[in-house]
C-alpha cells in the first residue's frame, strides 16, 4: 500500500513537510520498481534531502 502525506514511515517523521512529501513520492516510486521497504525508505529519505538542497535552498 502506497504512502500518503498522512500515512508514512516513522523514520520520516522529522522530516520537514516538504521534503516528507518528495520522500514519500520517491519511496512510492522505488516500492514500485520492487524495492524491499526498508531499503525504499533509506534511498527516498536521502534522495529527498538532496532534492531540498538542490532545490530549496535558493
């Protein structure tokens, strides 16, 4: 079952919402392709954190 804004990993908690929401987007994405979860959830928190440096802080 896909992550919604208003259900997702724990490990996302902490995350600021915008950078939650790209997470998520990215995990959904990797769980498609076949990811394990955990594996998923690492990958899209980072990916994700790099998108707001790259993206937000401008």
């Amino acid at each position: 079952m896909p992550w919604t804004t208003d259900r997702y990993p724990v490990s996302m908690k902490r995350l600021p919402p915008t950078v939650r929401e790209k997470a998520i987007e990215i995990a959904n994405a990797l769980l498609a392709e076949g990811y394990p979860e955990g594996q998923a959830i690492r990958i899209a928190i980072a990916r994700a954190k790099q998108w707001a440096q790259q993206h937000l802080s401008h």
